[in-house]
C-alpha cells in the first residue's frame, strides 16, 4: 500500500504533507515553491510508493469554488498529466490556515515562528491531509 501525500496549493508555496505507509497518521512533509512543486512530486514518487494525491480544495462559505481555485485546476491537468498511475482526490480546506494558526499558538511557537507562512502551509497540509483520512 502506498503513501497519500496532500497538497496545499497556493500560487506561491505549496505545503505538502503525507502518509505513513500505513496511511494511519499525517504528517508535515515540507513547503516548496510552487514553481519547484512538479519536480519535487517527481523526486518524491520516484523514491516513495504514492498512490493517492490529495489536494486542497478551497470553497467560500456558500460551498462555491474560492478565488484560488482557478490556479488549482491548471494545476491538477498538469499533474493527471505527469502520474497517471496516481488517483487525484480533492479534500475541503475551509479555515485550514486559520486551523493551523491557532495550532501554532496552542503547541507554545513565538511570534517570530509564527509568522514563518511556510510552516503555515505545511500545516494546512497536514490538516486537509487528517480531514481526508477522517473521511475515508
């Protein structure tokens, strides 16, 4: 059984978190730019076994598609494109950020770590990634 690695797209980081093999706990992997995301995904299936990619799905409150989202979907064409042997699932990631802004200050981090988005994203990550596997 492979891994299931979760993505928290954003137009200029995007927080990745996985699976043991086991696929029983989530946990924060790394945040990469963007622009590196397609490489890094390639390095990282080539020496882990993934079969599931989850990828965040960011809804307003009313359940229409956010803003983001039309940054998502050239996205996922690109990577149904480049690992086809790989299932694409979407998970709902309203008020992941916020999520992991108060997981921040609850685990004691300073300000100054606090402020770091890339850990923000690696958490929400983490967070879409656990909902995901709740759901399932």
């Amino acid at each position: 059984m492979g891994r299931i690695l979760a993505l928290d797209y954003g137009e200029k980081r995007t927080g990745i978190a996985v699976t043991d093999e086991l696929r029983l706990i989530a946990s924060g992997l790394t945040t990469v730019p963007t622009k590196e995301l397609m490489l890094f995904l390639k390095d990282y299936v080539i020496a882990e076994n993934v079969d599931i990619f989850v990828v965040g799905e960011p809804k307003q409150m009313n359940n229409t598609p956010s803003e983001s989202e039309q940054y998502i979907k050239p996205f996922l064409a690109e990577l149904a494109k480049h690992f086809t042997g790989i299932s694409i699932e979407r998970q709902d990631e309203r008020f992941t950020s916020k999520m992991a802004f108060q997981s921040m200050l609850d685990s004691g981090l300073k300000k100054k770590q606090r402020r770091n988005k890339a850990l923000v994203d690696e958490i929400s990550a983490t967070l879409i990634l656990q909902s995901y596997l709740e759901r399932k």
